[in-house]
C-alpha cells in the first residue's frame, strides 16, 4: 500500500496573515474578507501614532488608492489602479473596534460584487490566485489631537495582511505516492472522544486546484463552513476543505469533461488519516460535497466508496450523465443526496449533467435523494442590487452561493427543511 506522510505546507505562514513590519505609527494593517463572490479588502487600519478622540475623523479624512497587481500576467501585470470609496471611518483600537480615544483610526470601504477594485484574488488562466496590492492612504483633512494638529499623514507601508475567516482553520498537506493533496482543517472547541462531532468535506471547484488551501476557503466561501450559522446545525462540526494539485476532473488523459479521477485514492487515504489524526469525529456522520468540479468528484467518491459516507450534496456537479451506468445509479440511488443547481448554468448545463440523473435515480426509486433547482443565482441579503432596484444577478454556475448562505430548503416527509438541517439529521 503506498505509504502517507503528513506534511506542513511552506507557504501556511501567509495564508493569513503577512507579517509584513510590526504595526508601528505611520503603517496600516489590512484587513480581507471573504463575500459571497469572493475575497475583498474591506477595511484599512491606520496607526496614527497618536491619541485621537472620537469624532476627529470622518469619510472625508483619508483618500485611499490601490493598484492591483498579479504577477501571473506577464504580458500586463496591473489589473487596475484606483480610488477605493470610504464609507466608514472612526478612531478605533488595533482590532479596529470603534473607541472614545485611541491612536489607530479604521476606514472602511466600500465592497460590491461588481466592483472588482477591492478584490484580492484573480481568476487567470483557469486559476484563482492571491494577488499583489498595493495601497496609498494620504490624510486630505486636519486632525486635532489634543494640544496638536495631525497633517499630511500619508502611508504606503503595509504591516499585516489579517484574514479573520482563514485564521480559524489549519493547514497541511498529505502524501500518497506520486500525488500530494493540500488541505485546509477545522476543529470544535468541544469535539472529544466522548462528545464527537461530524466531519464535513467540502471539495472545491475547477478554479481553486494548486498548492495553497487558503485559496479553495476563499474563492468559494467554503470558509463559511467553520461560521457560526452553520456549526450551529451540528452543534460544532469539523470541517476538511482537500485541494487537488490540478483539479478534481483529471483523469491523466487531459478529457474535459472525465468519467474517472487521478485524485481519488490520494482522497480517500487523505480522508482517513485525518480521521485518524481526530478521534473526536463520529464515522457514523461523515459528509462530502462540492462544486462543479467537486460535485463531480463527490458523486465519484459515492461510486468507489459507497459504504462511507452518510451524505452528500453535489452543487452543479460535473459528472456527465451519459458516464454513468446502470450500475453506477443502482449504487447511487442508495446514497443519501440533495442536489443543488441553477437553470442558468451555462458551464455545466443541468440538461446534461445533473438532471437526467436525478431523473433515473428517481425512476430506479431512489428513496434519500432530493433536488433544488434555482431559476437563478440572485442576491438575497438585499445589499445589492442593480440600476432598477432588481437584486444583483451573479454567474448562473455560482450556485454554491445559496448553499454558504443555507437558503436552499425543499419539503421532505411534509416539512420545510434547508440543507444543513437536513444534512445534521443524516447518520450510517
């Protein structure tokens, strides 16, 4: 059997942070965050090196500019340059708290899916990947403190890169043979050998492969697994976000859209040794979904490892109906699935993918298997919206969006119920 090493990936120092120079007066911490279209600088930190009252700043205080850089480019690095809008800015503590009086002041700034001038990865040559950017913060306003006046206050010098969505998770790497699976980890406070918990597997997208886990936690929102709205539903559970080298739909021939996976023993060994490494997960309630690429590779797993896993949740999964047999849906109608995608889905069209099986799972009478068909991926927290008002319409192929965010529900057994509480109830 080929052997497994765990490793600790060289790069986890800056997946969440970038210790760039101490937080020091005349620099500024930056803080990311990640949306539901993906990551963003939403706030920026100043440390003015002296004390200021509440009320001595306002909006108008600081001009701050970016310059947008990914080196992947060679042809034209800079992706953009320009003004970020402020919409807040108070005195504050480092953490970015707001206070009566206190020497770091906190703007922040304005964010939308459509505004790409925040943003903090780029999708380049069918990859996401951190990118380069570069802030001028200059004071346009006078600020009285105390006996002083504070004047032309200007700083390019960035001290930390904080990610607070990230800085819960861990991060490692496993090595099975010829391939080694990145990954992104996190643990309940309360999980133990006598109190354990689920484990939830998220398998990322055709966009997020390579050697850097922050990346599949950030593209997606898969960090949205360790948040509070959904550990709720299982009363803590440990998340395990695996990164293929390439991407989950190869199958070593370069076939665009496979039947098969290079990755899927790499998978399942990955998979057990964290099992291994965490006595506190229950293997009766073991769980495994994905988007795109990953849905494709949660129903493979479902075909090689039927036995394993309690449930899944295929998102816009990409196995091609046309691969699967009639054995493969006799041993897939025995799982426990929700399938979630949108009509709008132009990458991978449910007319070819998604819905004919759902079809023959239910014509082989499939009994744990259920579909959410959206019309389309719309915003749904009412912050964003278009010219006339309508809600911000995003790509119909992210429909992992409405996962993150638990607003898919269906009616089982005559009761209204949304994926993770149906997902918590499901046990082997």
């Amino acid at each position: 059997m080929k052997k497994l090493i765990a490793a600790v990936l060289s790069a986890v120092c800056a997946i969440t942070a970038l210790w760039a120079i101490p937080f020091q007066a005349g620099t500024y911490n930056r803080i990311d965050t990640v949306q539901d279209w993906g990551a963003v600088t939403s706030k920026i930190i100043l440390n003015m090196g002296s004390s200021l009252t509440k009320g001595t700043v306002d909006n108008n205080t600081f001009t701050v500019d970016v310059t947008r850089t990914d080196p992947r480019v060679s042809e034209n690095p800079v992706l953009e340059s320009g003004r970020r809008t402020v919409v807040a800015a108070y005195v504050s503590s480092e953490d970015g708290t707001p206070v009566d009086k206190g020497r770091y002041v906190t703007l922040e700034l304005e964010i939308a899916p459509n505004l790409s001038i925040g943003s903090v990865l780029n999708y380049y040559d069918s990859g996401n990947a951190w990118i380069d950017c570069e802030y001028t913060i200059t004071q346009q306003k006078d600020i009285i403190a105390g006996q002083n006046t504070i004047t032309g206050f200007t700083t390019t010098k960035l001290a930390n890169i904080i990610r607070p969505q990230l800085d819960v998770f861990t991060y490692g790497a496993e090595i099975c043979g010829e391939y080694t699976l990145g990954y992104a980890s996190f643990k309940p406070e309360n999980a133990s050998i006598k109190n354990k918990k689920p484990l939830l597997i998220w398998l990322h997208g055709g966009g997020e492969g390579g050697t850097d886990a922050s990346i599949p936690l950030s593209a997606n929102k898969a960090c949205d697994l360790a948040g509070t709205k959904i550990q709720n539903y299982f009363g803590g559970a440990y998340v395990l976000v695996p990164q293929a080298p390439t991407k989950w739909m190869d199958d070593g021939t370069g076939e665009r859209r496979p039947a098969t996976s290079i990755y899927t023993e790499a998978l399942k060994y990955l998979i057990d040794a964290y099992i291994a490494q965490n006595d506190g997960i229950d293997t009766g309630r073991i769980y495994i979904g994905g988007c795109s690429n990953g849905g494709f590779m949660t129903l493979r797993m479902l075909l090689d490892y039927p036995d394993f896993f309690a449930a899944a949740y295929p998102i816009c999964e990409g196995m091609k109906n046309s691969h699967l047999t009639d054995e493969d849906i006799q041993v897939l109608k025995d799982q426990k699935m929700w399938f979630v995608l949108s009509a709008r889905d132009t990458t991978l069209p449910g007319p070819e993918f998604t819905l004919p099986t759902y079809d023959r799972l239910i014509k082989a009478d499939a009994q744990d298997v259920f579909l959410t068909y959206f019309r389309d991926v719309t915003d749904k927290s009412g912050l964003y919206k278009t010219e006339d008002g309508s809600p911000y319409e995003y790509d119909g192929h992210w429909i992992w969006i409405h996962v993150y965010n638990n607003d898919v529900c269906g009616t089982i057994n005559g009761s209204e119920i949304t994926l993770m509480e149906w997902l918590a109830q499901q046990a082997k």
